[in-house]
C-alpha cells in the first residue's frame, strides 16, 4: 500500500473496514432502492418529471419556502444561488473556513463572478463587528454593493457545530441593513436542526435561501435541495441548465430522495449519539486529542505531539489497520459519523485511534 494514501487498505483488512472519512459514502437503503425501481419517469426539462416536481415540493415545505429545485450536489446548489444572487452586486461574504470558499473549486468567483470575502471568524461565526464592517451598500470607487452572505450550518470545518440561531439571526439584520441576500449552506441542516431541538425549517427562515443535502446523512445516492422563492426558483432553474445541470428521466433518483426525506431524518440522532460516545471514549483515553463534544456527526481529532509527520501520516497508519479517516489541515483529523457505524465500530475506532496516537509519541 502507498503509504501516502490512506483511503485504500490492504485486501487482509478489507472485511474489517470502518470509514469515517465522510457521510457521503452511505449506500441507499433497500427502500430507496425499491422507490427508485418503481419510480414514475418523465423529461424534467420538457413536461416535467412528476417524482421530481414531488421532491421539489417536499424540500421546499422542509425548508419551509415557496419553492425548491433539484439540483446534482450542494456545490451546484450553492454556486446556483450565487449566480442569480450576483444580479444585484458583486462581493459574497464568507466565513473564513467556510466550505464555499475552501472545498467548492473557487465557483462563487470565477463562475458566479463574485468577489469572495473571508471574514475573520470562529467556530464557525463570523466575527460580527467585522462582518458589518465588510458589507457594501452601493457602488463606491472602493468596490460594488455585496450581493450577499453566506452562512454554513452544520459548519464542517467546526466540527460539526450547529451555529446558534441567535447569530443567524444577527447575520441577518446586518444584511437586510445593506440590502444583501442571506444565503444558507445547509448540507447537513437536518443534523443541526436535531442538534437545537427546532425542525430545519426555523433555521432556513434565516436566509433567503437555502441548500442541503440528501446524499450525506439522509442516505440517497445523490442530490441536494436549492429552495427559496418562487421567483429565485425560476431563475434558478435557468442557472442550473447554464452549469450543466438540466435533468431529464430523473425521477428514479429523485424517488431516493423522497424517501431520504420521509424515513432518514429521524435515525440521525444514533450518528450523534455515538459521535458523543467516540469523543468521550477519546476524552477519558487521550484528552489531548479532543476539544469541545461534538454537537452533531462530526468529530475533531487535534494530534499535536502524537502525530509525527502530521494528519496525513496519521491517517495512513490507521488506514493500515482498517479505519479510514480523512486530514482536516495539518495537524487534524476529521471523524464522520454515519449510518454504517454502530456501537462495535466506534469502540474499534477509539482504540485505534488511541494506539496509534500512543505510537506517534
């Protein structure tokens, strides 16, 4: 095996292998297979395919807006939402670690045509003094108006942290006050929304708009939501024909996600549970390598001294002993919790996480 690339494992720890490296590796569920065999087809750019307009429906009443688009990832529904954005200016702000700016190929500035702003933060907030330092109003020799903010809940870069609805609601008042759209990455929004006890659509009325995905902890093979009004639907759907997104005989797909929706939801409280249960077997075993519990799917490993050669060695040796687990920087590892992991899994990935932390030093 290269020992440069943890994701693959030798074929003698193939049967044993834990993967915590993303939610996105879940399989469909037997239901979602069965759906997506029965599904009712039809041209989704021509008449319309009707499994597809049901989706659209359901995830706009999740999200609690007027209407909804099915689009192929959450990358394409966030650049889709800068696009029509971008019609009113030309600056977007982030938070610095935010998955817009570092994991989605530059796509808010080099398609949508939007300068991208990093705003000092932590924990995944914006610093909210400098936040309203950074908003534009109106055109000036010093730049154009911002056309909008972008806010990202659960925040993976946090650790999963589920942003307090306090602070979305004052990202909001600061862009209503220069006229800036508030957009919503919400991949993993059924996962905060559990986290705060509140269903996902008290978090989407924060913003204007709103994504979330139906191919991360909710199961289905792909696709995600992009819902806001009915007017921004329909520039939106133009926007996703522009990037290659129009769809056709979708509605076998759009059949899992339907089902993502109605089933899966509920059962993402045993992902946060053992999330809790492998930081605390860290917390009582290493404490050094831990910060704050989890509040949702996602766990922080911090190596420090006990990762000679940094996240990625650390990765690789575990890689040799069947637990595949991916870098978050440098010095970090980032856990993911999902469907496919029960109780044995987390007690295996905690003791060797432990070990080969005890190697490390």
């Amino acid at each position: 095996m290269n020992a440069n690339a943890p994701d693959r494992l030798p074929a003698e720890k193939a049967e044993r292998r834990i993967d915590l490296r993303s939610d996105t590796v879940t399989q469909p569920t037997d239901a979602m297979r069965e759906a997506m065999r029965a599904a009712v087809d039809g041209d989704d750019g021509l008449d319309g395919d009707p499994t597809v307009r049901e989706l659209e429906a359901a995830g706009a009443a999740a999200m609690g807006k007027e209407d909804a688009l099915f689009v192929a990832s959450g990358t394409m529904g966030n650049l889709v939402a800068a696009l029509v954005h971008a019609n009113r200016g030309g600056e977007a702000l982030v938070d610095e670690h935010a998955h817009v700016a570092r994991s989605e190929g530059g796509g808010i500035s080099r398609l949508a045509g939007l300068m991208c702003t990093a705003v000092r933060s932590h924990d995944g907030m914006m610093d909210l003094d400098s936040l309203a330092a950074s908003m534009r109003g109106s055109y000036s020799r010093h730049g154009t108006p911002t056309a909008m903010v972008v806010v990202e809940t659960s925040h993976n870069h946090a650790g999963g942290r589920a942003l307090p609805l306090p602070y979305l609601a004052a990202v909001g008042e600061r862009a209503r006050a220069t006229g800036a759209a508030v957009h919503i990455d919400g991949a993993r929004i059924f996962n905060a929304a559990l986290a705060q006890g509140v269903p996902p659509a008290a978090i989407a009325a924060f913003g204007d708009t709103v994504t979330f995905c139906l191919s991360k902890g909710l199961s289905a093979p792909m696709g995600s939501i992009l819902a806001g009004s009915r007017d921004f639907v329909v520039r939106a759907r133009s926007y996703r024909r522009m990037v290659g997104g129009g769809l056709r005989q979708a509605g076998c797909v759009a059949a899992a996600g339907l089902v993502a929706l109605r089933d899966m939801a509920g059962r993402l409280a045993d992902d946060h549970r053992r999330a809790r249960a492998l930081w605390t077997h860290l917390r009582d075993q290493e404490p050094a390598l831990i910060g704050d519990a989890p509040d949702t799917n996602i766990v922080l490993v911090h190596l420090g001294a006990s990762g000679p050669g940094g996240a990625t060695a650390f990765a690789a040796r575990l890689a040799s002993r069947g637990l595949l687990v991916r870098p978050r920087d440098a010095d970090t590892l980032r856990l993911v919790i999902h469907r496919h992991i029960d109780d044995d899994a987390i007690r295996i990935a905690a003791a060797e996480i432990v070990r080969a932390a005890g190697m490390g030093r």
